[in-house]
C-alpha cells in the first residue's frame, strides 16, 4: 500500500457560470495530520474537495502527492491516489449488509467466497482502530453514526490513506460525533491524514492540528490549531469590512405584527430543526436571523407560513393564530413570503411571465372572478409589476424560465410587496445575485419596512444583514444564541455565535 | 465530430408544429418500412389505410364512430396529464361508464321517456367513471402509490368485474346463455343517422367536452392550478394549492369523461353489456396517443382523434384486403408514439454538430 506522505494541492482556481469558487488556492496536508477546512456555505470548500476528489477538474492548479504531480480526472484516479470521500449523504445500499455494501466494488476481492475476504479486513480495521460495526446489519437497521463507519470501512479498504469528510458531524448526535472524533484521532496515530470540511469551529477546534479558512474562494487564514482563538477563526471566517448601512427612516417601534412562541418543528427527517424558539417582529422593523444554512431557517420559515407542520408552540400573525393554517389561509391573513430556491419553489418555469406574476394570489378577485381567470387583468397586473419593479424581460408573454436570476427574484419579490403584506419573509433574497440587483432588492426591503410593513430576513450574508436590519437573531441548531442590534455588535461576535456559541459566552477565548 | 445537447429555452408555436409533422412523418416512415419488410409497397398501403377511412362515405362515417371515444377520452387524459398524473386506467373507467349506464337503462330505463333516460345514463356513466378515476388519486396522495401501477392494475379489475357481471347476476334472460346483458330499452338507445353508428347526440357532447375541457385548462382558476402542479409541484405547495381536492377532481373528470365514452358505446353501438374486450377495442389505450399527438390541449384532441380513428378504421381495412395480421393497426399506433415522444426531446433540448478543431 503506497501511502501518501506529503500532499499539496497548488494555486488551484476554478469558476463556475459567473462564480469564482476557488481562487488561487494552495493547500498542503501530511501524513497524520488532521486538518480542518473552515468557510460559510459558498466559501468554496466543497468545490475545492470535489476537485481533490476528480469529481470536477480546476481551471488552473497542480495536485503533488509526495512531490510528484498527479492527474485527478475521475474519482478514479483518485481512489487510486489513496484519497477517500465520505459525503454528507451516506452512499450506501439501504436494504444490503454492511459486508456487502464494502465488498461492493472491492477489487482484491478472490474470486470464490469473495466476502469472507472482506469479513476479514473488516474485523482487521475494527480492532486496528476502533471502527466497530456488525457485518451481518443490513444498512437500514443502523443509526447515522454506524452507518458513517461503514463508510469509512468502505474507502480504508479501498486503501485511502486521506479520507476526506464533508461536515461528518451534521448527521451525528453529540455522542456519535464524540466517537467519530476517537475514530479519527485513531487513523491520525496510523499515519492517515484527513480534511475535515466543517464551519463548526469548536469541532475544528477539538481534533483537528491545522486549519484552513476559506472565505469566498480564497484562502483568508492557515494555522496550527493551537496558534488561533476562537475569535480568530470566527474573523477569518466571516471578517470583512462593512459598507455603511442604507438609510433607513427613523421611526418609532411598531406593534407585534409577528410573535412565535416555544415554537418546534421538524426536519424532513423527524429529527428536531427548530427548539423552543420564540421571536417577535414588529411593524417597521426589519428581522434578521444569520446562521449557516441547515441550522433550521428553512424549517422556522416553512412553519411560519404554513408549509411544514408545527409540532408545537404557537405563532401569531396581528394577533390572530395562524399555528398549523394552510399556507393559502396564512397568505390570505397578510404574510407573503420569497423562498429560498426561487426557481424551484418561488415560480413556475414553463408558464408564462404573467401567469407567474399571480401565483399565490391567482384565487384572489381580481384575478380570478369565482372560477374563471380574468386573464385581462392579470396581465395588466404583470406588466404593473414589469414595470415598478424593473423585471427585464422581452415582453409579459415570455416563459419565466427564459428570465435571468435577478430577473426572475425581482419579479417574486415584486409579486410579494405588491400584495403589501403585514409581513414579508424573505429568504436568502439576494443569494447568487450580481451587486446591482442585490442592491435593488435590499433598498425594496428597506422601502416596506419604512412604508408601514415588517420584514422577516433570513440570510447567509452578514454583511447584508449588517446593513438593512434593525435587529439579528442568531440561529444555530434550531435555537438563537441570542438577539442583537447590529449597531452595537462586531461581525465577529455574530461569527461566533454562527459557530455555536451563545452571546457574551466564548469572547475571550 | 461531436454531438452537443442544450436545453432549448424557448420553442414557438410555428417550430412545435413543424416537430410534429416531422415526428409523424418519420413514424409513417418506420410504418412503411415494416411494410416494406413484409414486401408490400409502403406507399400504397398507407395511402390504402387513409383511402379506406377517409376515402368513402362509409370510411368517414366509421372513422367518426370510432373517433368520439378516442376524443372523450384523449380530452380527459390531456387534462390529468397537464397535472403530470399518468393516467394509464381510461380503459377501465370507460367500463365503468359502461356499467353504471346498463344499470340505470336496465332498471330505470323502461319506465322513462327518452331524454330522462339519456340524461340519467350518462350522468351515471359520468359518476361510474369518476369514482374508478378517484381512486388512484386517493391512493397516490394518502399513500403515496405510484398512479401508473394502479391505474394499470384497476384495468383488469374492471375488465373482471364486467365479465363477472356478464355471465352471472347480469347475464341476459333473452340472449340464449351468451355472456351478454339483455339489451336496453328502445328509449334509452341512441338516435343514429341513417345508415351509420354515428349517433349526432354523441358528436355534439364530444365536441363540447373537448372544447369546455380545453376553456377549463387554460382559462379556469382550476385549470391554471392543474397547471402549476403538473410544472412545478413545489410551487404549487409554496402557492398554497390544495393538491387532494385538485388531484381529485383532476381524476373526477378524467375518469369521468371516459365513463361518458362508455355509455356511448354502450347506448349507441352495442345495445347491452358484453366481454370488455368488446366494449372497448383498447380505446383507453390509443387514447394516450391521442391525447399526446393533440400536445396535451383538450381542443387539439378533435384532430388527434379523428386521426387515430382513420388510422384504425383503414388499418382494419387493409387488414382484411391485404392479409395482413391483425396486430397491425398496434404496430402502426406505437411507432406513430414512439416517434412523437422522441419529437418532444427536439422541442425541449438543442442538438448542435460541432467539429472538433
């Protein structure tokens, strides 16, 4: 088994459609090291571990393993480099054992009895390093945490010796992670090294030796683990310099348009997403909540308005529960809502610009008169919207697919105000948009919120978030780690909390 | 030399018709070669499969017989399939249809006048086939069942369920121990023209429900409902759509107006109920190409039908002149298919031929 000493991924770039997701990236790992690759979502890190993996090539960019170059064209090549990649969802055969999901594709493999081989080395790895699971479960009887072993069974026997691991823990209870973290310090004592990709820095912090912090494709910090506080980490990670704030009117606290209390919900996978959370929104109020995406936004907002069953807790609009009402009831009683994925849940892609301009509202007189459309007006309508909102389009009768992004979110986002909603959520409004239309769309937040209006602004982007909101919640594995006003908070104390620890408690570190 | 794919953004009007010509020209192509390969002239027998349907006044009359259920049920399935609900059991609500309408003309039939007793059959046929279209909706939303297996499997209950009902409880006291029901009442038989199984009564619904299915799809609220969940179902949700209640109705008229093209065959052609296979000469199946041909547009259907008709009614004819065998009309049905399929890749994807430098 060769083993990798030394490996170095060289000035690595690599864009996408408009994206620069790696720039300039250099990258180096040796034998035994365990090293933590740290950056928001969109930082790039995935993008650089997919190249590392063959799963796409760079742009520009060398990889060395032991000083020599290698050329990663597939996942192949680079299995036969010694590099492994356990992904965020497990790769698996649900209803197959555990020894023949390793088996699977195993090569050395004898012809006869192939399986009693792989018996073999499994209890071999079991006893070398801690890596216990009973070869005879089939994949579904096992917990999340088991499961990842089988992975890891998987790519060691496939003789990785550089296992990379995409945010292992996001699966795992406190307790399995705990066990992972054995496993790993196992296989750093044998002489195998592994990237660990996280943006959770007390993770990075307990068992990895180096790091790397991404920031929008570039490298923004390297260090060993013991040269850098938590603070710091927190800086490389989201630091940046914040443009002034818009302006904003400067008006009297509202009453309550939004309350939630003790609210809890569900993710898809019945797993708890949202804990015990309450908030309140008031009129002429902008309402951030930051946090990495996955910490149970998208469930709060989905529970808000409707989509996704509360399990318990209450939420009130105006003062009127709207707790577990369908989402045509809660947009009927004043809360319109631009999704996060605008083009799968916000529009219809094969449909006409107008009659995208009515969704959600298309039941409504005018629109529709009792069961007939009133296609006229509805027209009319989306050309009011062309217009006021400066949706660039060839004309009204365009399919909605044929508009740009901004486009098409300036158009949702049109739609939604013009309803002139008590509150208007927003999810990740400007994700993925170029400056000018990000900038457009945040003074139209501004506007509603001057005008009357309350808004709910769930973003990744602190800087965005900075600038607009009156006050940012901080969410993290379902819960807030607190509620503050931008004016009197550094980016960094926000950076921290993303990274799990409550306000005022991990400053000093 | 390579073949590069892109998504097309945007094809109009004037380019899907031209692909839809071009995709029936190539499937009549394939048809003629298998003509060819039974060594007879492909141009003669396809020009002998339009001569015998559309060619006499007996070929149109024949070919408007066999069209109305074609288009009742094609209008139908245009509609579920705008929801992306594959409905594949026009077969079996269609029976359905059928048999709601034999009880109704059996037992109430006799004691009313005709226009009660029309109105009544194909109100019942309309419910008969209604409630089998519910059923796979029920069972794909609450259980998440695939619609294509159950629409499927409901095909041969019905077919078992007709020739139970034929040969035992219903079985006819006047039709000398054939597995027929007795025939229905004269006043609750279809007026025909002369000469002919066309009945006008039937021409006029097929052509109302054809155009009103059409005005429901993209003038109703409804229709603009099925067509955001058939596109997009996560905005549906996102928008508030009922899916249940959409889906369902979605169903009630499908599956409905298949029960319609039963009573039709039924009180027009066939005076009482018999083997399925009789009932219906595999219209629910044809259907689906009826309604693809017609691009899913309900008011298209007309065309679509009246084309799949003539290509049933010649094709029976060469059949017979020829000595060709019988599974020739489904050969030509499911190339024609197949073809108009691949079609559909051309309207939604670019193919460019790029030299390499």
């Amino acid at each position: 088994m060769r083993s990798i000493e030394q490996l170095e991924m060289r000035g690595i770039h690599k864009s996408f459609v408009g994206v620069q997701a790696n720039r300039d990236v250099n990258l180096s790992i040796g034998a035994g090291d365990i090293l933590g690759l740290l950056g928001e979502n969109g930082a790039g890190k995935t993008t650089l571990m997919n190249i590392l993996y063959g799963l796409y090539r760079p742009d520009e960019g060398e990889i060395f393993v032991n000083g020599e170059e290698v050329v990663i064209r597939n996942p192949r090549d680079s299995m036969r480099a010694g590099i492994g990649m356990i992904h965020q969802h497990f790769m698996l055969v649900q209803k197959h054992t555990v020894l023949e999901n390793v088996g699977l594709g195993y090569e050395k493999a004898p012809f006869f009895f192939p399986l009693r081989e792989v018996r073999k080395r499994i209890e071999a790895e079991a006893d070398r390093l801690g890596l216990h699971v009973d070869p005879d479960k089939q994949i579904w009887e096992l917990s999340a945490g088991e499961q990842q072993r089988v992975e890891i069974l998987k790519a060691l026997l496939h003789d990785a010796d550089l296992l990379i691991m995409d945010e292992p823990t996001s699966v795992l209870t406190p307790q399995e992670a705990d066990g992972l973290f054995d496993i790993l310090r196992a296989m750093s004592r044998e002489g195998h090294s592994v990237i660990l990709i996280s943006h959770k820095l007390e993770e990075i912090k307990a068992i990895c030796n180096r790091v790397l912090v991404l920031r929008k494709g570039t490298v923004t910090g390297e260090a060993q683990i013991e040269d850098v506080t938590m603070a710091d980490l927190a800086r490389m990670m989201v630091g940046r310099e914040i443009a002034d704030s818009y302006p904003k009117a400067d008006l009297p606290e509202g009453e309550a348009v939004l309350e939630v209390r003790n609210l809890n919900v569900q993710s898809d996978q019945a797993v708890p997403a949202v804990q015990d959370l309450n908030l309140t929104v008031r009129r002429n109020e902008i309402f951030g909540i930051a946090g990495v995406s996955g910490n149970g936004q998208r469930e709060l907002v989905e529970a808000i308005s409707g989509l996704r069953h509360v399990e318990s807790g209450a939420v009130h609009l105006n003062g009127e529960k709207i707790t577990n009402r369908t989402a045509r009831t809660i947009n009927d009683s004043g809360l319109t809502h631009v999704p996060e994925e605008r083009i799968k849940f916000g529009i219809v892609p094969n449909l006409f610009l107008y009659e995208n301009a009515v969704l959600k509202k298309h039941h409504r007189n005018p629109f529709s008169i009792r069961m007939r459309m009133n296609y006229p007006r509805v027209k009319k309508h989306a050309e009011t919207l062309v217009h006021d909102f400066n949706v660039d389009a060839a004309s009204i009768g365009v399919p909605m697919k044929n508009l740009s992004g901004g486009n098409i979110q300036k158009m949702i986002l049109g739609r939604e105000i013009s309803a002139e909603p008590d509150l208007l959520i927003a999810a990740h409004p400007t994700y993925g948009l170029d400056v000018g239309a990000a900038e457009y769309i945040r003074k139209q937040l501004i506007e509603r919120r001057d005008t009357g209006g309350s808004v709910l602004l769930v973003s990744e982007d602190l800087e965005e978030l900075f600038q607009v909101c009156d006050r940012i919640a901080v969410m993290y594995e379902g819960r807030f780690m607190g509620i503050v006003p931008p004016a009197a908070t550094t980016i960094e104390q926000v950076g921290l909390m993303m990274a799990g620890c409550p306000a005022g408690e991990c400053d000093e570190d | 030399m390579k073949i590069k794919v892109f998504p097309r953004e945007y094809a109009g009007g004037p380019f899907n018709a031209l692909v839809l010509l071009l995709s029936l020209l190539a499937g009549l192509v394939a048809v003629g070669v298998v003509f060819a390969l039974k060594e007879i002239n492909p141009f003669f027998a396809i020009f002998s499969i339009f001569k015998g349907s559309f060619g006499s006044w007996f070929g149109i009359k024949e070919t408007i017989t066999k069209a109305i259920p074609l288009i009742l049920i094609g209008a139908g399935l245009a509609l579920a399939y705008r929801a992306k609900f594959w409905n594949i059991g026009a077969e079996s609500q269609l029976l359905l249809g059928a048999i709601f309408a034999t009880w109704v003309g059996l037992n109430w039939g006799p004691s009313l006048p005709g226009w009660a007793a029309y109105l009544l059959m194909f109100l019942a046929g309309f419910i008969g086939g209604a409630l089998w279209g519910m059923i796979p909706a029920v069972l794909k939303i609450h259980f998440g069942i695939n619609e294509v297996i159950s629409t499927l499997m409901l095909n041969y209950i019905a077919a078992e369920i007709v020739k139970f009902l034929v040969v035992g409880p219903w079985k006819g006291e006047t039709k000398y121990g054939y597995p027929y029901t007795d025939d229905l009442p004269d006043q609750a038989i279809l007026w025909l023209f002369p000469y002919s199984r066309v009945s006008p009564l039937l021409v006029v619904l097929t052509v109302f429900v054809a155009l009103f299915l059409c005005y429901l799809v993209f003038r109703s609220r409804f229709g603009y409902e099925i067509r955001v969940i058939g596109e997009n179902a996560e905005a549906a949700r996102y928008a508030g759509i009922d899916f249940f209640k959409t889906l369902l109705l979605v169903m009630a008229i499908s599956g409905g107006v298949a029960g319609l093209a039963g009573v039709g065959e039924l009180a027009a052609i066939h005076h009482h109920l018999s083997y399925p296979e009789t009932i219906s000469a595999g219209y629910g199946f044809t259907a689906i190409i009826v309604a693809w041909l017609g691009r899913l547009n309900p008011a298209y259907t007309i065309l679509s039908g009246l084309f799949f008709a003539g290509i049933v009614v010649g094709g029976d004819a060469i059949q017979m002149t020829m000595g060709l065998p019988a599974a020739t009309v489904q050969v030509f049905n499911g190339l024609i298919l197949t073809f108009l399929i691949m079609g559909d890749f051309f309207v939604h994807h670019r193919v460019t031929i790029q030299r390499e430098a």
